[in-house]
C-alpha cells in the first residue's frame, strides 16, 4: 500500500497519524524509502519503511461506513469470552496488532465484560485504555468531530447492549 504527504494513516497500536514526508535514507547500509508519520495523538514522529508497511500494518484511516459497523457491533453483538487468561491475552494482543477497527472495538467489549465480572489485570487494563483511546481517536478522525462527543457517542452504544461504562482514564 503507498501513501502520500499528507494522508491520514493508523499505526497500529499508536493511533492516527498524518504521512509527513517520504524520504530516502541510508540507515542500514543500503538507500531505503521511509513514510515519517507524526501521531496526532502524541505529537510523536516515527519513520516507516516501505518495505515494512504491510508487517507493521499501517493502513488509511476506517471510512464511515467501518464507523458504523463497529458502533453496530458495540451496540448488539454478543460474545464469548475466553476465560484462560493467557489465551485470551495472546488473542486480544493479535488483534490489537492488525490495527483494524474492528478488532480494536473487538477487544475492548471483551475487556468490558470481563471487566464487570471481575477485576481486570494490570496488562489487561492498559490494553482495554489503549483500545479506548485507539477506537476514540479514529471515530473523531473519521467523523470530524471532539473526543468527548466520540465517547458519549460509544457510551450510549454500549448502554444499548446492557453494558456500563465509566470512562477509561
């Protein structure tokens, strides 16, 4: 997938960010063309190669569309969780590796749940904050709109399904 100055990406794991520039540079003995993204959550940049872009899973921004399937999904879908914590942590970490949307959302109604049944761990917390802040931050890219309007939006989603939500912090 090639981009160009300007689009907006999602690093996976990281957030959104805008390509700034392309740029050839020799780091590893041999001339490469890297995307530098700055992430507009961060402000923080960080270089991609071309040749890593499908590995790391950067990608455009959802559509509309994928906006609306994963506030379906928040708002109905059902799921079964798997109570072996170190398979469920290997599943949700993969998912958080795509970067696709839909898993994010995936992964954080399954902390949710769990999350009113029990205690959530340590890691299992900071993955559910991160796929927070990774499922607002994309939506309010998407749509054009404030954070805080995002997450009342995924609040009444959730509530829709029986599910409570205090905010991540």
């Amino acid at each position: 997938m090639e981009f160009r100055v300007g689009d907006k990406v999602v690093y996976p794991n990281q957030g959104v960010g805008i390509v700034e520039q392309i740029s050839n540079r020799n780091l590893t003995g041999r001339p490469e063309t890297f995307y530098l993204l700055r992430l507009t959550g961060k402000g923080l940049r960080v270089m991609v190669p071309m040749t890593n872009v499908a590995s790391v899973g950067l990608r455009r921004v959802a559509k509309g569309r994928e906006v609306g399937s994963v506030l379906e999904y928040l708002n109905t879908a059902n799921i079964g969780l798997q109570q072996d914590w170190k398979g469920r942590f290997k599943q949700n970490l993969e998912k958080m590796r795509t970067g696709s949307l839909q898993n994010v959302a995936e992964v954080f109604k399954a902390l949710l749940v769990l999350s009113q049944e029990k205690p959530l761990s340590f890691r299992e917390k900071r993955m559910f904050d991160r796929a927070w802040q990774l499922l607002v931050d994309e939506i309010a890219e998407v749509r054009g709109i404030t954070r805080e309007s995002v997450e009342t939006e995924l609040v009444k989603a959730l509530s829709k399904s029986n599910l409570k939500l205090a905010l991540p912090s």
